[in-house]
C-alpha cells in the first residue's frame, strides 16, 4: 500500500467538494497513475495542508503534491514529469489595466496574496522598499473578493483558481501585461523518510505510468474536463 495525502481542502477548479466528496483533476491524475500501475495499491488520507508536508517530511505519508522548487523538494524523490503546470500571474480589474514595465509601476499600489505565496523577486523591492503595501490573507475568494470592494489594486495568484473565483464573484481580471509570472511545475513526490522499499523503483514505475497518460492524451483530457489547460504561458 502507497499511501497519499490529499489536501482536505478546496481550490477550485484544482479540487472542490462535489457531493461531499472532494474532487479535481489533481487527485483524477493521481489515481489514474495508480490505476496504471496495478502492482502498487494507493491508499487516500485526507488531511489539512500543513498537516500533509508534516507528516510526509517525517515519513508518516509516503507521497503527496508539491512544488519541485518548493520547501519541501530536500524530502522528495519527484515524478519524471509533473502531473500539471501551474501559472501565477499579477492581476488586475479589468477596468483598472495597466501595463508593467518594472516594479516601479507598483508604487502606491495595495498588494495582496496568500500567506504561503513568495512574491516573484523581480517585484519584491517595492515591498522591501515600502513604496507599496503588502497584505496576506487565507483564502483564495479573499483575494478575488478584495479586489471586487477594491481594498486592493493587485492581486498575486494561480490564475485558474483566480479566473474560477472571479466568474463566481462577477468580477473581470485581467493579468498586468509585462508584469513577472511564475511557471510552476505541479509534482507527485515521494518522501525520502517513507518506509517503503525500494522508492527509486517505484518512483521510476509511477513515472512510467505518468509518460503513458501525457502520450495517449489522458492526462490533458483529466484537466480539460475541469477548463484547465496543461501549458502555463506568460
């Protein structure tokens, strides 16, 4: 048995509670490469994020979803491949446009992201410099809705999640042309700590499995059912 940690929380269009059950094309990518890798069973555990990367670190859960560049890749044997790609992009009222040349253009503006994001460093001396304030908060629909009442000028975040909760709230965004975007590749990782035998062969099985779902198309059409394309572009 491999177990997983699924996130027991909502993002949507990535996961979302549907019928009680939480639902997405991240935990479809991660059982469809269990389904294709037959001689490993997967076990789902359910629990809050922070809780999650704990217990990987310590070996408690043998996989979960990260960030290949996050804090957590010294614990993680990662996939070949990642299950998706993800986009963070500076965003704006649709009404508000403005092109973005340098952090300069910043100046004056109201920041907001969430509390576990890092800021692109190519803005982060506006924020060092104190020519802009910036605001963390929890949730993803805070940020959307921030903006909305426009107790923000500018928002940072994944810019699926930032498009479903705007079509939600009413709002349109649009991403600050030229501004800095983030391109972040989504892993399966493996912690180091797990006691399974042998990780280097299943990480090499799994990823196996995971070539096969981008080469039939399967993988692309697991996020094209939730309106989510592979491909982050600037």
């Amino acid at each position: 048995m491999v177990s997983f940690a699924q996130f027991d929380v909502e993002y949507p269009p990535l996961q979302q509670r549907i019928d009680g059950e939480l639902r997405g094309p991240d935990i479809e990518l991660v059982k469809e490469i269990f389904r294709r890798t037959p001689q490993y069973q997967l076990g789902v555990t359910q629990m809050p994020i922070a809780r999650s990367f704990k217990a990987f670190v310590e070996g408690e859960v043998d996989t979960v979803l990260s960030f290949a560049t996050g804090k957590f890749k010294n614990d993680s044997i990662y996939l070949d491949r990642p299950i998706r790609k993800s986009s963070y992009r500076l965003l704006t009222l649709a009404n508000n446009r403005q092109p973005y040349q340098s952090w300069h253009d910043l100046s004056g503006k109201r920041i907001a992201t969430l509390r576990i994001v890092t800021l692109p460093p190519q803005i982060q001396p506006v924020i060092d410099s104190g020519k802009a304030e910036l605001r963390r908060v929890a949730r993803h629909e805070q940020l959307l809705q921030m903006l909305k009442r426009e107790r923000v000028d500018v928002i940072y975040m994944h810019h699926d999640i930032a498009l479903y909760y705007a079509k939600k709230l009413g709002v349109e965004i649009v991403a600050m042309s030229g501004a800095p975007t983030q391109n972040r590749d989504f892993y399966l990782g493996i912690s180091i700590k797990s006691p399974l035998l042998n990780k280097t062969k299943l990480q090499a099985e799994l990823s196996k499995s995971l070539d096969s779902m981008y080469l039939d198309g399967t993988q692309a059409k697991i996020l094209a059912r939730y309106g989510i394309s592979n491909t982050a572009t600037d």
